[in-house]
C-alpha cells in the first residue's frame, strides 16, 4: 500500500485531471479538424464538376479547367469521337 500525503495526492488528481483534460482537447481538435476536411470535401464536389455531363473531380480521372467551365476526361473523349466522325452529335 502506498501513502500519500494530502499535498502529494492533491497534485497527483491536479495531474491527472490535466492530462485527462488534455486528452479532451486533443480529440476535440481532431474531431474540429476533420470535420472542417469534410466540409472542404463537399465544397470541392459542389464547385468543381464538369460542364457537360455534371460529373465531381473525384469521379473522373482527370478535370481540364477552362476560363468558366470544366470538362472531364470521358467528355475530351466523346468530342474526339464527334470531331473524327465516329459518333453522330
């Protein structure tokens, strides 16, 4: 059994509390920081789409910014195909 003094169990609860309290913010920070990432992640959906078929950033492999529009990779190909005849528009 270990004894303590009054003085030495006070600033042992003091340290706990502290570090337990700590640990708190820590999580609190973390679960701010990620929400914020996924807020970011949506408003990225939101703005960057294609102008043609609608699609986000994340569901194409590539996205080519214009002066006020997006095209993706699968529309580039479908242009392809209209502008060498291989598919009517």
């Amino acid at each position: 059994m270990i004894i303590f003094t009054r003085k030495e169990r006070d600033r042992l609860q003091q340290q706990l509390l502290d570090a337990m309290h700590d640990k708190a913010e820590a999580e609190r920070r973390a679960d701010k920081a990620e929400a914020r990432a996924a807020r970011a992640i949506e408003e990225a959906e939101k703005k960057v789409r294609c102008s043609f078929c609608g699609k986000s950033q994340f569901d194409v492999k590539k996205m080519i910014a214009g002066p006020a529009a997006f095209i993706c990779n699968e529309c580039v190909a479908v242009c392809v195909d209209v502008c060498i005849g291989e598919v009517k528009p």
